[in-house]
C-alpha cells in the first residue's frame, strides 16, 4: 500500500500543470512498484520458467 508520505513526495516530483488522470496513473503505477518490491522481498516471485509456464496459458 502506498503511504501518505510516499504520494505527497511524488506530488513533489511531477510537474506543475498535469491531468488528473496523469495523476492517477502515477499513483496506480507508484502503488504497483511498492507491491512488486514487497512481493520480491518476501520471496513472492517466479523463476523464469515458471513465469513462461504461467505465461504460455494466456498466449494461446
């Protein structure tokens, strides 16, 4: 979950004039890069073979 703290410190970073949909999907990619580096951390990943595996299922 991305933290107050977090979002103010990226609001800090981006420009002045952008949209809110801009905004949104800032805040939706920030959120997912959290997650991704939580989920690395705490042994939640794939070896490659098995995400080639998972991956084959939906590119038929």
């Amino acid at each position: 979950m991305i933290t107050k703290t977090q979002i103010i410190n990226s609001l800090d970073k981006l420009p002045d004039n952008l949209t809110i949909d801009q905004l949104v999907d800032h805040l939706i990619f920030v959120e997912k890069v959290e997650k991704g580096l939580d989920d690395s951390i705490n042994g939640r990943v794939s070896s490659k073979e098995e995400a080639k595996e998972k991956l084959s299922k939906w590119l038929k």
